[in-house]
C-alpha cells in the first residue's frame, strides 16, 4: 500500500479542516456563547408564556451548537476561543428589554444565523461539517417559523409592503440610471422595495438595541460608542424610510418604547461591544448585497452612505475591543516571512 493511499487521505481529510470551515466554526462559537448569555437573561425576566418556550429553544439550540463546534475544533486540534461565559451576564439584573422585543431579537438574530449557515454549508468541504450545517439550518429555520408565526400576532412585527401584479410580462427600456439622474426616477421595483424595507427593520433594531446598551454600560468610551450609534443608525433608517415613503410604501415601526429604564447591565462592556461589531459586519453584507440588486441611482447613493456610516462604526468597534483586551484573534496563515527570519539566525 502506498504512502498516498486512500486511507490514509480519509483519515487526514477527516480530521482536517480548511480556513474556510474554521472560520466559520469560530465566528459561529463567538456568537452563539454570546447568544446563551442574552438567552439564559432573557430567559429571567420573559414573562409572556407563548414567548418563553421560543426563547428556551433558541438557548437549546446555541447551546447545543457550542457542544459541537468544540469537538470539531478539537478534534482538529485547534484552540477553542474563550467566547463569552457566565462572567459576562448578569442573571439578577432588572428587566431592561419588553417581552415582545426578545422574539423581536429573536427575529433578527435568527435571520443572521440563517444566512451564516446558507453561506457555511457552500464554503465547508468536510461532509461532516455541510451535513453540520444543513442541520443548523433545519432546526432554526423551524425556530424561525416559530417566531415569525408569533410575531405576526403583534402589530409592531411589519410586515413587508405589497405590489401590485402586473398585467402582463414587460421589458425594460433603460435601467432607469440616467433617467434618475435627470430628476424622473421610475418607482421601486420588488428587489429595492424589499432590501429597503429589510435593512430599515434590520437598522432600526441596531438603534434600539444601541439605545440599551448606551443606559446599562460601565465604561465612558463604550457609552459614546453606543450613543454615537443610536445617531448613525437612525438617520440611515429613516433614509431608507424615506425613500419608501416617496413610493407610498408602508415602513416599519420602531421599537425604542420597548426598553425600558433600567440602567443595570444584564452584560459585560464586552460583550456589548461584540454584539455591537457583530451587527455591524452583518450589516455591510446586507447592504453590498442590496448594492447589487439595485438600479435606481438615488437607491445606490443612499446604500453607499450607510456603508460608511457602518465602516466608521466598525472602526470605533474594533479600538475600543482591542484597547481593552476582548478581541480574540483568529486562527491565522503562518507567517512564513518571520519563520524564515528566525531559523536563518
């Protein structure tokens, strides 16, 4: 038998895990100790019967997951981060969120979550870990419908505005793009109203959530961050508010009532500002997608400067992290350059 043998591949292929799959065990190992944390509070202070059981779910389901990822990355010997653990959650701190916005939360993080495991499952190559994914996939989407389904019981769950159905089949002229620029702009198609409407709601919860987390946190700098965010993103949710209204469309309903006015931090600093980098990182995928998808010239201007507002967000994040010590450092290339400096010696 061969030094290449088949075997001997299977068994290396087994234990082996590309850049790819490891990032994305390690992000996903972040922020689902992130998500037991604010799920094992939640899970304090949920009164709502219907609304506790989706809750317990999502804990289980984190929990779960965290299980998992340690033995693959252990098993491809690979260090465990540190993530989040119970030094970053207060469980006797006073109720800071309503009942209707933890499945609100439940919602949007839910949504994220999707979205990373759709993208996992394409970049793994280890059938074990596709198969891992596909899983995540299968037991959050059924989380998903869950919420959804409870959701739509309260008013302030938006739905997403409707469009009349053509007569028939239609072809365009133009793009639309020079016509824009010439001051007559064709209305919203399906895809611009349906990414405008999904980032506002999406925009609007990073506000609130911001608006929180700006009353309970220890620190001055991250206290600034957290009220600098509030500005940046309300103003790039009423932007896209407003260009839903020039078409007559419906928007979302904010949420800022739904906290209340405790200034006891159910988290650590920490934690928060994860949270905060983690949104943020999300929410420059969702508007370079909405980018693509979108013709209308004022759509693209306005996309282009929420995209700042979220890279100046993400700047302010990640110092804040590393000056205090909270950012864990990915698993990186080997840095052949300083090896071979030093065996040279």
């Amino acid at each position: 038998m061969g030094i290449f043998s088949t075997q001997n591949n299977e068994s290396t292929d087994k234990k082996s895990l590309t850049a790819a799959e490891v990032s994305a065990l390690w992000l996903q190992y972040m922020g689902d100790t992130m998500a037991v944390c604010m799920y094992k509070y939640f899970l304090q202070i949920v009164e709502d019967k219907e609304i506790q059981p989706v809750l317990k779910l999502a804990l289980q389901l984190a929990e779960s997951h965290v299980a998992k990822i340690t033995a693959f990355l252990k098993s491809a010997n690979f260090q465990v981060p540190v993530g989040f653990t119970n030094d970053d959650v207060n469980l006797s701190a006073p109720r800071l969120f309503s009942d209707h916005f933890l499945l609100f939360y439940s919602y949007i993080m839910t949504i994220h979550g999707l979205t990373a495991y759709g993208l996992a499952i394409t970049s793994s190559e280890r059938q074990d870990i596709q198969n891992y994914y596909s899983e995540c996939m299968e037991s959050t989407n059924k989380l998903f419908q869950k919420i959804t389904a409870l959701g739509k019981t309260h008013p302030k769950f938006s739905s997403m505005p409707t469009i009349p159905s053509p007569h028939g089949a239609e072809f365009m002229n133009s793009t639309g793009i020079l016509s824009n620029l010439l001051g007559d702009k064709r209305p919203l198609n399906s895809s611009e109203i349906g990414n405008l409407f999904f980032n506002s709601k999406k925009t609007a919860f990073v506000r609130t959530l911001s608006l929180a987390f700006s009353q309970v946190t220890e620190r001055e700098d991250v206290r600034k961050f957290m009220q600098k965010n509030i500005k940046l993103a309300g103003k790039d949710a009423d932007s896209f508010n407003a260009i839903l209204l020039q078409d007559d469309l419906s928007i979302p309903q904010r949420w800022d009532d739904e906290i209340t006015d405790s200034t006891v931090s159910p988290f650590s600093d920490k934690l928060m500002m994860f949270h905060a980098a983690f949104l943020v990182n999300a929410a420059l995928s969702y508007y370079g997608a909405a980018i693509g998808s979108s013709l209308r010239t004022d759509v693209v201007l306005n996309y282009k400067q929420v995209f700042n507002h979220a890279m100046q967000a993400g700047v302010i994040c990640y110092n804040i992290m590393v000056k205090y010590g909270w950012m864990e450092k990915q698993p990186e290339a080997a840095d052949r350059k300083s090896l071979s400096q030093s065996s040279s010696k």
